[in-house]
C-alpha cells in the first residue's frame, strides 16, 4: 500500500484506536449464572453501574475517600494492574441462622490503583458489592467516603427515617419515589429499592471494623441519586443521664485508623422475587471468618424476659416485681418448657457499677437455682458500665456461671462505638458468655467473626407496643424484607394479648401486641433471632397452653430457610427446616387475605402437621384462633385464610 491510499485509513485506524482505548478504561465482573454486572470506569475518576437481567439498575456513580489534608483515592485514578478470581466454597456456620450449610460463590475483581489503593468488587447471585482497599504507611485518616447509587429511574424506596446520627435506630418505614425523599433526612441501613418492573435492590455494608456505619442520603441535586453519608469522628463526649454517651461535637474527619487495611464492604442485594430477600445470607458471606478456636460452648435458644410485661406474675403466693421469689418462678417455668435462659432486665444492679447488686435480688441464689434447673441467667447491662468495667466485670460473671450480656444504649455508630462492639464481642468471647446487642445499629456480619453473638435489637420491636403504635402488622411484613437482610433482630416475639387496630390501647405494665395470635406465633418461624426471646409473662403462656406450647417447640436455628411467598409491607410466607420437621409462618398487614401454599417443600411420605390459624371472629378478637392437626403430603396445597393483621403457623412431621 502506497502512502496516497494509506490516508484515508488514518481517520478510520485512529477511531480504533480511541474505542479501543475507551473500551480498557472500564472493567466488568459478572456473577457466577451471568445474570448480574458490575462495571468500573477508571477512565478518570472512579464509577460503578449495575445492570440486572440485562438492565441497567444503577447508573454511572462516583467512588472515592478522601484522606484528611491528604489524596482523594479514586479521583483521576491510575491503574496499575487487573486480578480476578473465582470464590466456590461452602461455609459451615457456628450458628445456623438460615441453614446448615451457606454456599458462598461469587467472582471477584480487583482494581489496583497507583497510590497504594485497590478496589475490589464482587458479584453474586444475589447481590454484589465493593470496597476499597489501602496499602499506606502508618495511621491515616479519612476525611469523608464517597459511596453513592445512582439509579437508573424515579423507583420506590423502602426508608427508614433520622435526621441525626445518634439514634436508636428503630424508627417505621417511609415508602416514596425516590425523588420524594426530603434531603434533610437520612436514613440507616438497610434500605430497599424496588426497579419498576424489576428486582428488589437492598442497600447496607458488611465487615464494618474500626470506622463508621453508613446511612443513606438524597444527593442534593440528583433526583435519582443516593449517598452515603457517615458520622463524625467524636471530638467530645459527655454521659447523659445513667446510661448514654453524647457526641457534643465532631472531628472533620469520619475515621482515623490504619493505613493498610480492608475497608467496609458496601452491598446491594438483588431479589427477582421479595421472598428471595428471605433466603439471601450475603452479609454474613462477605464477612471475615470466625475467630474463635472453640466455639462448642455457643448455645443458641429461647429466653423468658421479663421487662416487656413488667415483671407480673399473677396467681401466685408472693409479690411479683424485681426480686428473688419472682425470677425463681422465671427459671420454673423456663426449666418445664425447655427455655434455656432468662433475662434479668434492668433492676437486679446499679447502673453505673454492675458489682453493685440490688437486694431484693440474690444473684447468687438465682446463679445456683439456674444451674439446678438447667436454666441459664442473661444480664442486662449499660454499655458504657459494662465497658468501663469489663476487665473486672466480665471475668466475675465468667466466674459465676452468668450465661451472658444483654448490652444496651448505644445509639450509635460512629467509629468509637463500631469499636466497642468488636471490643464487646471479642471480651465476651474469652470469657465464654453470650452477647445481645440492644440500642443497636443494624448486623454488618460481626457475628460471623465472634458467633457468641446472637442476636442485636436495631429494630422497633415489640417493646413499642407499651407506648406507641409503630410495632403494628404492616411494619412486621416489612421488616423480614428490609432489617433481617441485615442479619438477626430481637424483635421480641410472644404477646398473648392481641388486638385489633380498634381495640390497640398502649399500655406500658401490662401491653398487648398489635394483630392477631396467630400473627405472634407466625413471628417465630418468620424473624430469625437465634437468642430468642418469650415476651410475655410466664402467667400468661401458662394460661395459653396450646400457644405456649407451640412456640416452646419452634427451634431457634435452622437446616434450611425457605422464602415462599410475599411482598414487602404487604404479607410474607416462610417455610424452615429443623432436622426432620418442617415450620411454617405466614403474616399479614392490616388487609385480611388468602393465601394458596403449596407444600411442595415437604418430602416424600405423609405428613403430621399441627395448625394454628386466626378465628372466626379474630377480625374483632384478635387473641381469637384455632388449633387443628391433619395429615398431608407435599402434593398439597394449603389455603391461608389470614385475618385483618393476621397470621398463620404450622408444624410438619413425617408420620
């Protein structure tokens, strides 16, 4: 070819080349069944998108960190090198929130950055997430994270609601288009996007170690567009009240800590179906293994607490209240129930020094009262008391046989307090004692590391109903979509007093649940909480045998998990498996409807099940509801007739 003919090509060749040059500044990662892909545009500044079945989810959207007074990683990033890798492995669990066994698949991307940073993606099945990755000398400190989804339309979005960083974290559900949420509010994770037309997206972190949790915040300019947003780190704490710490001013910085380290996994669930969100563990896959050698100690199960109904008793030759006699018929009734523990709430010490005991309560006693009946004694602590104390307080309760902690009034999740978790968690584990997380943000996979942590609150559970409405059925058809995606929550199941919407009155001493039995029944096979809690006095289940009994039977761990059927804040059907028998629960919002459930999940043979449905008349008694027992098979199909905030349970056994 002579240099005449060469020249037209020159425009043509040079295109080429900037395509292909424009087609090596992004980099994909798909999941395992190809259905899920994440790009990365490292171009210039670094961008995430998601496609779903082949649909864009999440538009082009800023990555980075920004270290104080220092680099913004992620801005006109330089890319030093590609890694990918395939993870296929089977993950045992020490306690089996969902299943036995957790298959954990998924194939990764790794992006190293010059500047001593990497980023690295992974896609799921059923979710994908990133994180950033440091390799920098000594401490750092980071100014502020750039964590933000842009979507691809105006979709619903499933909130919660603050417009503060220090909060409880149980607050109801806002539905809204995206473009309705009030940018002075910010919302805690997780949260649920539903894709007009498409999957369920749910929105949190995992492996949170040493830097502050992530809430979620409308982009100021963006309609479409969310950020995540973090707390300062505390430049000034005062205690308020017995049982707080205040943050009374902020750094302006979110964290300072080590300059070579992984950092929080930020994760998007994809559900096709809401019931999928049921069955999906990808939090608790994405966080670092357990930490303990021995783990044999571990003993999930149910607890009788007595705060919820105020420590009453009735029919009985004492005084009840705070006090020896009254916790001795706590552990009665725990031992002829097979409930391995009771809670001792607030009032069996001082506050503000746990070695303090209060008289009317002979912990001592009760210690070697438990022992004898098989029964073991879980104490509720503040948890600035118990971290101040620890190294003495944690020892003595080693000592004395405490079965363990409940740890409580948090209120936030700032760097300080992510590290008094891992502290709280690693401290209980040396000493062999359980650990319950209340005044709690949500589970970021922590109880994977050190699996003595069973269960945490960051829910408006039951206690609610004492004072408020907000713990109502549509709020609990919401929350095994959105808050259990997370990890387990101690709702604090089990009132038997049950009222419908007209008939709901708080009552702080003696409270009533919202919705039906049945619908409270349905709770312990629907909420995982492998520390799972009787709510009710041990009065009230004795004067509700075939309830009682019930939920006394209901494992706490489970073989298999499996998501039926429902829609978030509508209605929800879960079925699990425990050895050889099956359980299952169904709920309600406010709307009576019927349901059609196959039992296809049985296997081979006849079936013995035990059903517990809302009566006739439970749409103006809400306690009201019937128990029956019939043989079935898996080519069955049962028809749930749930009344207005109704529910449904069942057991199946092979016969």
């Amino acid at each position: 070819m002579d240099a005449k003919s060469f020249l037209p090509l020159v425009p043509v060749m040079a295109a080429l080349l900037l395509l292909a040059g424009a087609a090596t500044a992004a980099e994909t990662v798909s999941s395992p069944d190809g259905s899920i892909t994440v790009s990365i545009s490292t171009e210039k500044d670094l961008q995430w998108s998601l496609s779903v079945d082949g649909a864009e989810a999440v538009k082009p959207s800023p990555l980075g960190m920004q270290l104080y007074k220092g680099a913004a990683l992620g801005k006109k990033v330089k890319l030093e090198g590609v890694e990918r890798a395939a993870v296929d492995e089977t993950i045992t669990p020490v306690v089996a929130e969902k299943r036995a066994v957790i298959p954990n698949k998924c194939n990764e991307l790794r992006l190293n950055f010059k500047g001593g940073f990497s980023l690295a993606v992974r896609a799921y099945d059923d979710g994908v997430a990133w994180r950033f990755e440091t390799a920098l000398p000594g401490e750092i400190i980071v100014e502020n994270e750039t964590a933000s989804f842009d979507f691809a339309g105006d979709y619903t979005v499933f909130r919660t609601n603050t417009k503060q960083v220090s909060t409880s974290f149980e607050t109801p559900y806002t539905v809204q288009r995206l473009s309705e949420w009030d940018k002075n509010v910010l919302a805690f994770a997780p949260i649920l996007v539903r894709v007009d037309n498409g999957p369920a997206l749910l929105l949190t972190e995992s492996d949170l170690y040493s830097y502050p949790g992530m809430f979620l915040t409308p982009d100021a300019k963006s309609g479409t567009m969310l950020r995540g947003h973090f707390a300062p780190y505390p430049a000034k704490e005062a205690p308020f009240r017995d049982r707080y710490i205040r943050v009374r001013a902020g750094e302006p910085f979110i964290a300072k800590t080590a300059g070579t380290r992984t950092f929080p996994w930020r994760v998007v669930g994809v559900a096709r179906r809401d019931a999928d969100i049921i069955e999906n563990d990808i939090v608790y896959r994405l966080n670092r293994p357990c930490a303990l050698a021995d783990t044999s100690w571990i003993k999930p199960g149910q607890v009788a607490w007595d705060w919820w109904h105020a420590n009453r008793l009735w029919n009985v030759d004492f005084e009840s209240g705070i006090n020896t006699r009254t916790y001795k018929h706590y552990i009665d009734f725990a031992a002829r129930n097979g409930i391995p523990y009771i809670i001792l709430d607030e009032g069996w010490s001082d506050t503000q020094d746990l070695l303090k005991l209060k008289p009317d309560v002979d912990l001592m006693e009760l210690l070697a009262y438990g022992r004898e009946k098989g029964v073991g004694l879980v104490l509720w602590c503040v948890w600035c008391t118990l971290d101040r104390q620890r190294e003495t307080v944690l020892p003595k309760f080693q000592e004395w046989g405490v079965a363990g902690v409940k740890v409580d009034f948090m209120d936030r999740d700032d760097q300080v307090v992510v590290d008094f978790y891992e502290r709280m968690a690693k401290a209980t584990a040396e000493h062999r004692l359980l650990l319950d997380f209340h005044g709690a943000f949500k589970p970021t996979g922590l109880r994977r590391q050190y699996p003595n942590l069973l269960t945490r609150e960051g829910v408006a559970g039951m206690e609610q109903s004492k004072w408020s409405v907000i713990s109502n059925p549509e709020y609990c058809v919401s929350i095994p979509f959105i808050r259990m995606f997370a990890g387990p929550m101690d709702y604090t199941p089990g009132a038997m007093r049950n009222a419908q919407k007209d008939k709901f009155k708080a009552n702080f001493d003696l409270p009533s649940s919202l919705g039906t039995r049945c619908h409270q029944l349905a709770m312990f096979t629907v909420f995982e909480s492998p520390l799972q809690m009787l709510s009710d006095s041990p009065s009230a289940y004795d004067e509700n045998p075939d309830s009682r009994d019930f939920i006394t039977a209901t494992p706490v761990t489970w073989d298999e998990t499996r998501g039926l059927d429902g829609r978030v804040g509508d209605y929800v059907v879960v079925a699990r498996r425990k050895g050889g028998a099956w359980w299952l629960g169904a709920m309600t919002d406010w709307d009576a409807r019927e349901l059609a459930v196959p039992l296809s999940f049985l296997g081979d043979g006849e079936w013995k099940a035990v059903l517990f449905e809302d009566g006739p008349d439970a749409a103006q008694d809400g306690t009201s509801h019937t128990r029956s027992e019939q043989t079935v098979s898996a080519a069955d199909t049962l028809t749930l007739k749930l009344a207005p905030g109704g529910g449904f349970a069942a057991r199946f056994e092979r016969q």
